[in-house]
C-alpha cells in the first residue's frame, strides 16, 4: 500500500472541507473502494462517554459501544491501536457483521483527548499488518491534524433593523443579493407578543423593525447597513418622514460584538462627514415579534397603497435608486 498517496488524497478531501461528517464519509468511502479484503470503514465518534457511531462504508452497524468493550471501545479507552487477527477470539468482541473476521481500530485525538476512532474490518481473518498500520495511522495523523469537530455556523443570519414604517423598508433589503427573506415585525420594547395597534397607538415602547434573513457568503452585515442608511434619514430624531413617533424612530440590533462595531463604525463615520451626529439608536437584540400577515410584504399585496405611502413621504426616489443599485429597472 502505497502510504503517500493515500494520505494526500485524504489532506486533499480535508482541505476541500474539514468538518468531520463530509471528511470523514469522504474517508470511510475511499479506504473502502481502495483496500482490498474490506467489508467495513468508518468511524465512532465519543460522546457523552461511549462511542457514538459516524459516518462509514459497508452494512448497517452498531450504533452505540460503551467505552472498554469491544475492539473499538478497547481501543478508544486504552488509547492504542488495536489489531484483531480474528475478533471471534476477542474477550467481549461485539457482532455487528457475522462475516467480519479481522479488524484494525486506531484511536484519533483533538485537544490531547480521545475524541474519536477509526474502524476498519475484513472478512479474511488476519488481514491487517504492519503496512496496514502504518498507513491508517498516517491517514489518522492528517485527520488529528485537520479534522474540524464543532458544527459550523448556519449559512443563513439575521439582521435587524428599525427604519420607520416597515412597509417603506421591506422591499428595500428583499431586493438585495443573498437575501432570502425580509419579516416585518416589533422589537426593542419590554412588552411581550405586541400588536399593530399597540405599537403604533405608542402603547409599548417597540419600534417598527424588519428581520433580514441573508447569507453572509453573499451579502454582508455592512452592505445590509449601509443599504439601510441610504433608505432612511438618519438625522431625524422623531420619526421618519411622515411616519411621526417613537415607534417610527430609528435603530440597530445587534446580535454580536462584530456588529455593534460596525454599526459603531458607520455612523461615527457618518458623524464625521456630515457635521451632525446620526439619530440611529444601536442597541442589543433582545427579541423580535412577527407582525401580523397583512403587514408582510405589504409592498408586493397593497402596491397602489404602497405607492402612494412612498410618494407621500418621499421615499420612491431612494427605493428606485436602490433597485438600480441591484441591477433591477425600477420601472419594472
């Protein structure tokens, strides 16, 4: 077995993606379909302490071992590589192929810890050897070295945004690339479950605000606030255009440090250029209440109301130059 080129195709598969499941499906599947003799590669991952089943190659297995039974929980406990010539003479082997006779398990470590193992079988008795060894272990010591355990981020986040009347600010941000969906709704209030009246009566102390659902891979959180500075008047402290009120009032949620420096940055920015300091509130995201279905995409339900709301207070022009920005023909 030749070791280099195995472990360069498996360095390849973990610089393309080094989150364990695809990795490690990606592994168990070409030591499988390149050793011959296999009936079975994959892998057992440790939780909650005892070995979880991964991703593998071959027939259905078993899913749960507890540490210090069987080859693979024996392995894993005692961290070692563990060579069977036949697992029916193992003390406490665990039968979940009756046709496998042989078998190599080597431990795999992240964080100086046993974290996982790798198992392989055979239905030849006596299978595995010195080479065999040599090679799963150089396979395990680029896993150890590029294997990611923690569950990656979700593609999609959230950014939220009080710019006046949600109706007016909604399909500003649904036009934008890598936006997937754009909810009208309240937030930065104590109040709980807040209706439309409520908030426009000023009954509670929630603004107007929309939840943009986007991927960061194809818009970020800056373009997503500077769209939203461009489409709003970020001086006037008392509403936005002929929306009057603290609900209408403008503000920042932010879910992260990485956003709250950037809103930070923008408007000290903005400070900094036009002489007068933003009225735009930046405030932790506490909570966000969907408003009712008859506000959600208003624009695309009501289009004349829409219309005449947007040419009243001014707005269709920075709508417009929104869309051109997008690529869109506003007239469209």
């Amino acid at each position: 077995m030749d070791h280099s080129i195995l472990t360069a195709q498996v360095l390849g598969f973990a610089e393309a993606e080094p989150w364990y499941v695809p990795l490690f499906a990606n592994v168990s599947a070409l030591l499988y379909e390149t050793m011959p003799d296999l009936n079975w590669a994959g892998f057992y991952l440790l939780r909650d302490g005892r070995l979880v089943l991964g991703p593998f190659h071959g027939r259905p297995a078993c899913i749960h071992i507890q540490m210090g039974k069987g080859v693979c929980g024996t392995a894993a406990a005692e961290d070692r590589t563990v060579i069977v010539p036949d697992v029916h003479r193992f003390p406490g082997h665990i039968a979940c192929d009756s046709a496998s006779m042989s078998e190599i398990v080597i431990p795999i470590h992240a964080g100086g810890a046993v974290v996982a193992v790798l198992d392989v079988d055979s239905p030849v008795a006596d299978r595995f050897g010195k080479e065999e060894r040599l090679s799963l272990e150089a396979v395990v010591r680029v896993l150890e070295e590029k294997t990611v355990f923690t569950n990656p981020e979700p593609v999609c986040r959230n950014a939220y945004f009080a710019g006046g009347c949600f109706w007016c600010i909604t399909p500003v941000f649904a036009e934008l690339p890598g936006v997937s969906r754009v909810l009208s709704g309240y937030s930065g209030g104590r109040e709980v479950r807040p209706s439309y009246e409520d908030v426009k009566g000023r009954r509670t102390h929630h603004r107007e605000t929309v939840r943009i659902t986007y991927d960061p891979n194809e818009t970020s959180f800056e373009q997503l606030l500077d769209v939203f500075l461009q489409n709003v008047d970020p001086f006037d402290a008392e509403g936005q255009f002929i929306d009057r009120g603290a609900s209408y009032t403008l503000a920042v949620y932010y879910t992260s440090p990485a956003e709250k420096r950037a809103a930070e940055r923008r408007l000290a920015a903005l400070e900094l250029s036009s002489g007068s300091a933003p009225a735009v509130s930046v405030e932790p995201f506490a909570a966000f209440y969907e408003a009712e279905e008859e506000h959600q995409d208003y624009y695309l339900k009501n289009p004349e109301a829409f219309a005449a709301e947007m040419d009243a207070s001014g707005r269709n022009a920075r709508f417009n130059a929104a869309r051109r920005t997008s690529g869109e023909d506003p007239e469209t």
